[in-house]
C-alpha cells in the first residue's frame, strides 16, 4: 500500500502545536459507532499481579530492541500486565486492524523518519478505530482536536472530517510526533507531549527545576500523562508478545489490499455498492472520513479507498456510476442542509457561566465560525442561559 504525503501548512509556533488535554483510551469513555468502550480500571489505584517475575519482564523488554527507550518500574509493570493479560480480548481485535492499519503507518512514519513503535499511540488512543471520539471533541484514530488538526492542514467541513481518515490523519500525527521530538530531543517526552500539549511538558519540566527525564518530571505532569508513556511501553509490550499470553488476532472485516482513487465529481456510497458491487458497509469501513456517504469531488478533490479486486469494476463503470439515481441521492433540500453545515442531526446548548464559544466549539468538534452561522451570530458574545443549535 503505498500513500501520497499531503501540502500541509506551514508547522504552527509551539502554542498551536498542543493537543488541548486530551482524554485518550487509557482513563475514559469513547463514543464508537453508537456504543460506549471504557478499559473499566483506574490505573491511578489498580496493583496488578502476574505470574510473570520482573526479572522476566526486563528481560523481556530489553530484547525488544526498541529505539525508543524503555524504562521498567512498578508503574509500567502495572501496563504491560494491563494489555497482556487484563485487556485480551480488546487487543485481539486491535492486532487483527494491524494487518491494515500497520502498511499505512509503516509509509508515513518511515518518510518521516520516525521509530515505527510510536504506532502503539493509536491504539492507546483510539484502538485502531477511524470513528473513535472522546467526550472532548477529538477524533479519529489519532484523536486529535479540531483547533491541532487544523493547524496541521486536516480538513473539517460540512463533508467530511479528516481527522478520521487513516492516512491524511496519520500524516498529520507524525508531523506533530516530529516537531515535538524537535523540541525535546527525546522520545519519552515527546509521547507525553502528544497527550498532554508541549506547553504542559515545558511548564512540569519548569516546575522540576530544569530536569529532562519523564519520570524525572512525572510528578509535575496533568494526571493523566503521567500514566501516558507506561501504557504506551504496555501497548508496546503486548504487541511483542501476546503469543505467550494466549492472545488471537481476530481476522479484521476490513478489506486489503486497497486501491487508491481521486474523485472529481459528487460520487454517493450507494452508487459505488449499486453499480460497481461494493457492499456499501465496505465503502464506509475504508472511507470513514465522509459524514454524509457523499464524496464531494464537485467541491474539491477527493480521495476514495475500494478493495482491490474491485478496481476494474469501478473503471469500467465509468459514467453510468455517477450518473445512478442521482435524483434521489443528491436531493437538493438535502444537499442544501449539509453545505449549510448540519444533516439534521442538531443538539439544543444551553450557556453556562463560563461559557464562550471556542470553548464550546471544542466541545463538540466543531468550529466557532459553524455555531455563529447556525446561531445567525454578528458577534461572539453568548450569554447565560441563552439556548445555542449545534449539529453534531
């Protein structure tokens, strides 16, 4: 599988760079595809226990060979046995999206020379799942924020949201992933940086009195990272040895291989599954990026993902593809409500004191500009109580 590194913007002052403290997989909830996921453990409170020595597992760890260096203590101990034993049947199913996931990042964090163990970040923050969102806002299986995304040249529009696409969304992490280890020139807190923002790994590393070293400073981290970098080495760890756990992939309902398409004109799912033979579940699994199963090829250019033994179909389709059932698929009233930024799908946002717009704009993965149209604002002054339409 191969990929096209996209024009991004140029790279943002270290400010926009943060993530905004995200809450990644390893403490919360995710909203998936209409069900709830939690890992159910407060790893602040949790001692586990396991068969394996420690002697074991340092010996384990060191002949991994990792180029991000790995650390052993009582804290990542409780990780490894976190993924390995206490999360089995998650993690086959996250090794299984490996064989489709893994081409993608191998491309990219290779162009950008990256240590390719920094995959096991995606599976800390969203499983491997594209549709993965938190109760903050981030999304995708990088799980970034609408203001980062943006800034590292993400497209979020009525359409589509790219933080979802495996490709465009995986550039864009190891961009950041790079810049941070830029600044830091070490990998430990670059890691912790990408859930907790540059500025808050600068300001514990301030508070420490100038120390580099993450457990060196892991006191005067937000919460939550201080657990960031152990999962990782846990995620890490798991992946290299869940044969000895029992652990079975399970086969992914993704398709591979895939092929690459750049789409131009309005191109609908259900054209794709009527005419070429797609099962149209297939087109969103590979697609996940459209909010409306429309590709907006009339707008901008676009890219679509079909499994490869449907590539001949789809070229020799030819313009009888976009031309089924057009009336029906690109009703004007709908098409209007979408380019008007919402599908229908809406929530009523009562203010609360303390309120402003960006704040809710992150909230909801949206941007300021979108709730001020929505809400026919001329300016962004809200006030308590007032009742805001937001469409989800």
């Amino acid at each position: 599988m191969s990929f096209s590194v996209p024009s991004f913007a140029q790279d943002s002052p270290e400010d926009s760079l943060a993530l905004e403290l995200s809450d990644s997989l390893v403490h919360v909830y995710y909203i998936r595809q209409g069900s709830v996921h939690s890992m159910s453990y407060d790893m602040e409170v949790e001692r586990f226990s396991s068969a394996v020595s420690d002697e074991e597992f340092v010996r384990r760890l060191r002949d991994m060979n990792s180029f991000i260096p790995l650390s052993y203590n009582d804290i990542v101990k409780n990780y490894c046995i976190l993924y390995s034993e206490k999360l089995k049947s998650p993690m086959e199913e996250v090794i299984g999206q490996c064989e489709y996931y893994w081409p993608i990042f191998n491309d990219i964090f290779s162009y950008y020379g990256l240590p390719l163990e920094l995959r096991a970040l995606a599976i800390i923050e969203s499983r491997l799942q594209p549709t993965a969102t938190s109760r903050m806002g981030a999304k995708g299986p990088w799980q970034f924020m609408y203001r980062t995304a943006r800034g590292y040249g993400l497209r979020i529009d009525s359409w589509m949201d790219e933080r979802m696409d495996p490709v465009r969304s995986t550039v864009a992490a190891a961009k950041y992933l790079k810049n941070a280890y830029e600044i830091f020139g070490d990998w430990q807190l670059a890691i912790a940086s990408y859930n907790c923002g540059i500025g808050n790994v600068n300001k514990a590393i301030r508070r420490s009195g100038g120390k580099r070293d993450f457990w060196d400073i892991y006191t005067y981290l937000p919460r939550e990272t201080r657990g960031y970098l152990p999962a990782f080495e846990g995620a890490l760890y798991a992946l290299h040895y869940y044969k000895e756990y029992g652990i079975t992939p399970k086969k992914a309902a993704i398709a591979v291989p895939v092929d690459t398409f750049h789409i131009k004109k309005q191109l609908h799912f259900e054209q794709i599954a009527a005419v070429v033979g797609v099962p149209k579940e297939t087109v969103t699994q590979l697609n996940p990026q459209y909010l409306h199963e429309i590709i907006p090829g009339k707008e901008y250019p676009c890219v679509l993902r079909l499994p490869m033994k449907f590539t001949n179909g789809f070229i020799e389709a030819g313009d009888s593809l976009y031309a089924y059932d057009t009336a029906r698929l690109f009703n004007p009233v709908k098409i209007r409500k979408i380019m008007e930024g919402g599908s229908g799908n809406s929530i009523i946002y009562k203010v609360k004191s303390g309120d402003v717009l960006g704040k809710i704009a992150r909230r909801y993965g949206v941007s300021v500009a979108q709730i001020k149209k929505w809400n026919h604002l001329k300016s962004d002054t809200i006030r308590i109580g007032q009742n805001l339409t937001i469409f989800k």
